[in-house]
C-alpha cells in the first residue's frame, strides 16, 4: 500500500498543527500536506516542516477564497495524485472575536465573515477535494474485509456542541452557532454523496471539546480544569476516533470522547 498522505486546512496554529504534529509522529510513512493563509508568518509550522523534510508540505491557501482552494487542489493532484485524509480545522468564533451575546451585537457583515470560514470554506475544500480522496488508499480508518464497503479516504469537519440545535439551550453566540450547525449539514449531505458506488469517502463532523487556543480562550474561567484540554490531547482523542472510522459511521458527528452527538 502506498504510503498514506493527509491534508490538515488551518495548520498554522491550535488544532490544525498539531494534527500535523501528531500524524508526523504517530505515522511514521504518512505525508501531510499543511496549508494555512499566511505561511510565511507561520514560523512553527515552517520549523516543523524543516524537521520533517519531505514529508511535511506547506501551502498558502485562504478558506475564503475559492481560487486558492483551487490552486492548492491542483498542486496536492500534481506532487501526490491523491489524498487520504482532508481535515477542516480553521475556525473564527466572529470577526470581532467575541460571540454575539444578544441581537444588538448581530450584524450582517460578521455573519457573512462567520458563515464563510465555518462552512463555506470546508464545503468548497470537499468540491475540490474529493477527487482526490477518492483516488485514495484508505490509509487512515479501518477498512472492512468486504471490498464494496471499503473507502478512500476521509474528510473530516472540526465542528462544535454549540452547534447542535436540540441541545442549545443558553443561546447567544449566533454567528458561530449557526456556522457550525450549517456545517453539520454540509457534512451530512457530503456523506451520502460520496458514499454512493465506488469509490467511497467518510465524511464526520468532530467535536474536540474545550481545547485551550486562541479562539476559545477569552472563555476559560467558566470552564472546569477537567474539561479544558491542551490540544495535544484533543487531537491524541480526535485521531483515535479517525483510525476507527469506516463507511458505517460517515454522516455522524462524534465528540472527542468517541460519543455520538445529536444534530
């Protein structure tokens, strides 16, 4: 089997490098391909690609632009011809970087700006993107002896509870909580798409808890010391839930503790 290659979108810090961090370490044939919207301001990400020569990757791509997805999409096909893993993980809680309290804070502009990260950006990574999963080996998963229900490969969505519409009962946070319920949806509608005939790929919305980075910060002091996780954690959790996926499990979303969460 050749050797298995992932793509980690948002790489440059918090979740998104250490997925790179971790799969580097952990998989010891994979190549990962980083992408981020400023490389040259990433400077842990280019000393951990001049740790890793040749199997660590980095490309400029912004979410919000279609045309670098569609760029990088066309230098991933030329280097490799294929992808194994796409794990979405840039996020913005809102442009302002706190989340609206009430409808006095809500405006158009940081909706749209919101929207266009959290879910644009992901689904427009899948059109691109899925391509190439789909000329993928399964190096990432577990794959089932029967070949008709074997996969390619996976897209994974970085998604939160706060997202969830049956279990939001504190409301507020509309931006952010929209975003990610809209996400949720684009996942599920990826996943029966993609699962159809062959070639298959999975398609799982993740939850990584409360992980200590820059969007989640200003908010720690209402979080127990038990529950707020570094993201080497979050991410050793998140992977363990990656290495079990199979076509049975696409369209769900799963939060780091490997339980399923309603939509």
């Amino acid at each position: 089997m050749a050797a298995p290659v992932a793509l980690i979108q948002g790489a440059s810090r918090g979740l998104g490098l250490q997925f790179c961090k971790h799969i580097l370490k952990n998989k010891s044939t994979a190549a990962v391909v980083a992408t981020c919207r400023n490389p040259d301001g990433a400077a842990e990400l280019r000393s951990l690609a001049g740790q890793h020569p040749g199997r660590l990757t980095v490309l400029r791509l912004d979410v919000q632009r279609e045309e670098d997805i569609r760029g990088a999409a066309e230098r991933v096909k030329e280097n490799f011809g294929r992808l194994d893993l796409v794990v979405n993980s840039s996020a913005m809680l809102h442009p302002s970087g706190k989340g609206e309290t009430s409808l006095r804070d809500v405006s158009a502009q940081g909706v749209i700006s919101t929207l266009t990260t959290n879910t644009v950006g992901p689904l427009v990574m899948a059109k691109y993107f899925a391509p190439l999963l789909q000329k993928g080996g399964g190096g990432f998963g577990q794959q089932p002896t029967e070949k008709a229900k074997q996969h390619n490969g996976i897209i994974v969505n970085i998604t939160a509870k706060v997202g969830s519409i049956g279990d939001n009962g504190l409301g507020g946070w509309y931006s952010y909580r929209m975003s990610k319920a809209a996400l949720n949806m684009a996942t599920r509608n990826l996943s029966i798409e993609l699962s159809r005939g062959r070639p298959k790929v999975v398609c799982v919305s993740l939850h990584p808890g409360t992980v200590n980075t820059d969007l989640s910060r200003p908010y720690h002091k209402n979080v127990p010391k038990d529950k707020l996780f570094t993201t080497e954690h979050s991410v050793s959790c998140l992977m363990s839930i990656i290495d079990a996926l199979n076509i049975e499990k696409t369209g769900k979303a799963y939060s780091w503790d490997g339980a399923e969460l309603p939509w």
